[in-house]
DNA sequence: GATTTTCTTTTACGCCCGTAAAGATTTGAA
DNA sequence: TTCAAATCTTTACGGGCGTAAAAGAAAATC
C-alpha cells in the first residue's frame, strides 16, 4: 500500500493526524510511546509529509538561509560546509545560496530568500559593495546573524575574526625575525575586513615604533590571485617594494604574489639565498601548496561556524530578538611555513 | 496597502485571480496588455506569491536541484556557479546541494530533494563511491541528467569530459617535446574519471609506440592536494620516478606534486636547469598561480555547464524523457604554462 | 460587420497540512 | 485510590494557490 498524505500515514501507524504533524514537527514533543508507534510505521511505509504543505501554514518554516559572498572562494566553501553540517544536526534545513561576488546578486538571493520565509539567516555579506540599505531591511524582517564582514547595524549579531588580534600576532612575528613588513593590499578592497586589517597593521607597526609601508595596488573585484600576481609582479620587476617582507592583506593575493615572486627568479622564504618574506592572512586551504608554503594567520573556521549556527538557532529557539547587538571576533593562530 | 496574497493583488491590477496565477506560472502564457497591467502593478506593490502555496498543487514545480560531488572542490564551484545562472536566465529556480564527498551525505540529498519535488536534477556524482542503486531508483523518479562522473545507466544523459581526447592531447605534447610521461595517480581514486583517464593514457602510449609506466601511489578520498604532495615527496626523495616526466591525472594532485618538488629543490619546468616536468588535467583556477604555473588540458566547464542545463530543460519543458540515453562529450584543450 | 479564435472572468473545488478548542484518555505522583 | 497534569483524539477551519469548466469578452480573420 502506497501512502499518499499524512492522513493515511496517521491511519496506518494508529495515531491521529494532529499527533503526527505534531511529531513532525519536533519528534520529542510526543509522549515516547506515541513516538515509537510513529518510527515503527515510518519504517514500514517510509513516508515523509509534503514539504510544501508542512511549510505553508506554520508560522516558522524549519530552514535556515545561508547567504555566502562568494562560492568559489575555499574560505566561503569550507565555512559554509561547516555551518550546513551544524544546521542539519540541529534538525533544521540549509539553504545555501552564493553572491558570486555581485551586490546585486545579493539583493536578490535575500529577496528570494524572503519568500522562503526562513526561520533565520546566516549571512555572509560582501560588505563594502553591499546594498547595506537593502541588507538591513532584509534584517529587519527576518532574524539575520552575520559573520565574516561586519555592515553596520545589520543582523542581530556578527561573528568573525579579530583582525586586531591577528594581524598583530603576524606583524609582531615578522618583525622580531626581520625586516618589518610593507603592507600589501588592495586600492579599492570589496571587503571591509581589509580596512580593519589596514588599520591593525597601522597600529601594530607604531606599537612597535616602526614606520609603516602601505602598498596600495590598483585593484578591485574579487579577482585577488590575479591582481596579486599582476600587482606583484610590476612591482618587483621596478624595483618598488620598500622592504624585503612583504605582509598581503589575504592569502589569495599572497598566492598571486608568491606565484609572480617565482617567475621573477625572487626567491622566497627565510634561507640565507632568499630575498623577500611573504606572509598572507586566513589560511585559505591552498596555503599549504604554495611555493614555498606559506606563513599565515588562521582563521577559526571551525569557532566562526559554530558561533554563528548556535547564535541563529537559539533566537529561532527563544523567538527573542536579543537586544543590543553582540559582536563575537576570534583569535587567529599564527601558521609558520616557509614563507616569512 | 499591503497586499497579502494573490487574490487582493488580482483585486489591485485589476485582473482576475487565474489569470495571474498564469501570469506567475508562464509570463508570456497571457496577453500582452494583460501582462503589461499585472507588470504595472508589480511595480507598485511589490507582490511574490507563496512559494509554498504555488508549488503545493502544481505537477511539476519550477526548481532545479544541482547535486554537485564537493563544492569545496573549485571545479564544483566553478560549473555549479555556471549552471547556477543558466537555470536563473530559463526562470527557474536551482537549489544547490554539495555531497561533501560522502556517499551518504549524496543519498540524503537526493532523499532531501525528492520531497522538494523538483522538476528536474543536474546532479555530478561521486561516481565510484557513489551508491549507484539509489541514485538509479531517484533517477527513475526524477528527471535527471549526469556531468562531469557517469554512473552507467542512471539518468537521462551523460555530459562530461572526453577524456580519451584530453589525454592524448597531452600526452602527445609531452611526448612531442621530451620524454614520454608516466602517469600518476591514487590507486583508489573516488572518481570514474581517473579510470578513464588511466586507460586513455595506456592507449596513448601505445599508439605512440612508448611503454607505458603507471605510479599508482596509495590514496583514496578527496585530499588530492595532500596525496599528491606526500607521495610526490616520498617518490622524489627515494627517486623512484620512472621517468623525468609526470602526467598527473588530475591538476590537484599536481598542485600537491609541484610543491613537493619544490620543497626538495627539484627544479620543474622546461629550462636546461629543471630535471622534471609535470603536468595535469583540468585547468583548475588554481593551477595558474602554482610555481612553475601548471601546464595542464582545460576542461570547458561553459560548454558542460550549458549543454546538462539545456539538456534538463529540455527534457522538463517537453515533458519527454529521453529514450536511449545520451552522452556528450566536450574536447580539452591544451593549456600551455611553464611545468611542461 | 460577422465569425472564428484566443484570451479572460467567474465559480468552484481540492491540495496537504498547521492549528485551535474541547473533550477523552493516559500518566504519574500524592 | 484519587486527582491533576500531560497527552491524545475529534472536529473543524483556513491558508494560498493550482486547476478545471463554463460563460463571457476581446482580438484576429475574413
């Protein structure tokens, strides 16, 4: 016998409709006996209630958006890996959607969300090229958490890293084993992590009475390996980089950098034959492969994921909109290779 | 005003409920003047209909499930972000969902999809590790078509890579302009492609009059990087390579290979002062940016991309699946860098 | 202008399930 | 055993929309 709907469903295992809906919808609010009549028949007949029809009349559907920058960059991919994992094992369903790096884009995932009606919303927004007006509407309607790039009074909290702490550590690290380090980085950055990573570089080289090196290339979008390889290149090719230990604002354009620094017969790394220091941020997962290896600051994916899903599940859980925007940043841990 | 639902936005344009609905399922189903006025007050309003209510009662509902091996992997990213957009451009909607790799987590999100009734799947498998029963019995219920790994005899089409083209245009090259290569690869590779490809190198070898040599090191799961990395050190440092050539079956284990080579001072690539060459498959966005940059064959991700989507498209909007189930192969093409 | 064709309106029903309220039953503690 | 609390059943309604059929209006054809 073929069971078309919860009604037939309820019939075969013995239990009123309103009872298995009620299973349904959060199997520990039934009595345990009633829960293993319930499996015993979900077993034998494997039905599973119409998705639309579960989500049309309840007030909170059981999905959670998750709204990434940006796929095709690994830090995007892997962190959302780690926050769909903790979604699905909170009994709630991802729904994973990509910018693609366009503001437009965004706008319209968050749109399109909205008609999803999704219990809560993990953002990771683009940030500078945000539609911030348009985000924060979003926010307004829907319990939103931020993580990775901070927009302003948007979302009920953001999660993300601790630049201050982290590019401190590096810049002290570069500058107790050598030449203090030029800051690479980007003219027109699409993130606002750039900035305050600026700023902590700034900071950190007039703590440690050094004069600091800003090397701004011209550069915008979400193309890093290659403004960094090409930046890099003309660089180095003129002669124009003021030290020999060069800090990137991230390991994407640090992998560029590296690249052009080997094409150029530069040698890299901290043997007595090398000539320059690279460091990058992040720990993007192709760091380890670069020529040589590279010497980062990690990010706390793993801290960051999981701030983040327990945040947006505990205010679907409570219904309270915290008052007071929280903000959670991370320690990195500095990851020495061989490249600074 | 605001309006609630489609009735009172039909009361507010002026038009009957019905034909809005038509409106929403096919804009060009209706005529033009009617279209016209429902567009007039979409401006003004700002109307959606409910996604859950629309999809409820239709027979086939307007989303597109795209299943794709690991999203981690750039190449995922890559094509799905390319399918992504196709399925937007047709007007209808993809929900994208990674496997991570496991072949559990693949059958779940099938499962999963399955109740979100999709009218059709773009799904890249897991291939060898993929639980082929189930992904044929989903198959048989939804519309579905196949790229990048072919699992024999589940979906309507296959779409992929020529690999017997790719390879022996590489090893052609390779064999054109120095030693023969040997061939690379894990001995437990998740992916059908490396059997392909393996045998396409053997044929190749052969046509060109050379003796073969398979390096088929231990490794199996996604951590191609790591594989390639730790037995390209183990190889080098015992000097067991065969040959001072390598093909690498595919353009991660490269990645992995080059930095060990680099790591143990050998130097890669075509000048009098290199002892090796390396070469890989696929042109991963990353292989561009490896030291020396990784001479590899493209895959055309667009022409992947676009003929699945087309493909499944195809099949929803004349509601014919298929008979005899197709396959289509796209060529590489050679992409020559400084490795090889 | 008459006729055919195409599109729209009206009316009505159903999809599958969430939810509410009231009464019946079970459970667990006093 | 008694009784209150927890849980379940029954009944009923409604959500927002797809869809079908019949009748009406508009556009296209001649």
């Amino acid at each position: 016998m073929k069971i078309r709907n919860m009604e037939q469903f309820a019939a075969a295992s013995g239990i009123s409709r309103p009872t298995v809906s009620k299973y349904f919808n959060d199997p520990e609010s039934v009595r345990k006996s009633t829960r293993e009549r319930i499996e015993a028949a979900l077993e034998k007949f494997d039905y599973r209630p119409n998705f639309y029809a579960m989500n049309q009349n309840r007030r909170l559907t059981k999905n959670i958006g998750v709204v990434v920058a940006n796929l095709a960059d690994p830090f995007f991919a892997e962190i959302s890996r780690n926050i769909e994992q903790l979604i699905v094992e909170a009994g709630f369903r991802p729904i994973l959607v990509s910018s693609h790096g366009s503001p437009e884009e965004e706008a319209d995932a968050l749109d399109s969300l909205r008609s999803i009606k999704p219990a809560g919303v993990l953002l990771g927004p683009l940030g500078r090229t945000s539609d911030s007006e348009a985000v924060r509407a979003f926010c307004n309607d829907v319990p939103t958490v931020l993580f990775d790039s901070d927009i302003e009074g948007a979302g009920e909290a953001f999660v993300g890293s601790d630049n201050d702490q982290s590019i401190g550590l590096i810049v002290d690290y570069l500058c107790r084993t050598g030449e203090p380090p030029a800051f690479f980085e980007m003219d027109q950055p699409p993130n606002p992590n750039a900035f305050k990573r600026r700023n902590a570089y700034l900071a950190a080289m007039d703590r440690l009475g050094h004069a600091p090196n800003l090397v701004q290339v011209p550069g915008e979008g979400w193309d890093f390996e290659e403004i960094g390889f090409r930046e890099g290149t003309r660089l180095m090719s003129e002669n124009a980089l003021p030290t020999n230990t060069v800090l990137c604002s991230n390991d994407r354009l640090a992998i560029g950098f590296l690249s052009a620094a080997y094409e150029l017969g530069k040698k890299v790394g901290l043997g007595s034959d090398c000539v320059l220091r690279v460091a990058g941020h992040d720990d993007h997962p192709f760091s380890r492969y670069t020529c040589p290896s590279l010497t980062t600051v990690a990010q706390d994916y793993r801290a960051i994921a999981d701030t983040a899903t327990r945040k947006i599940l505990n205010i679907i859980e409570t219904g309270e909109r915290e008052e007071g925007r929280k903000t959670h940043l991370f320690d990195g841990k500095l990851v020495m290779r061989g490249s600074a």
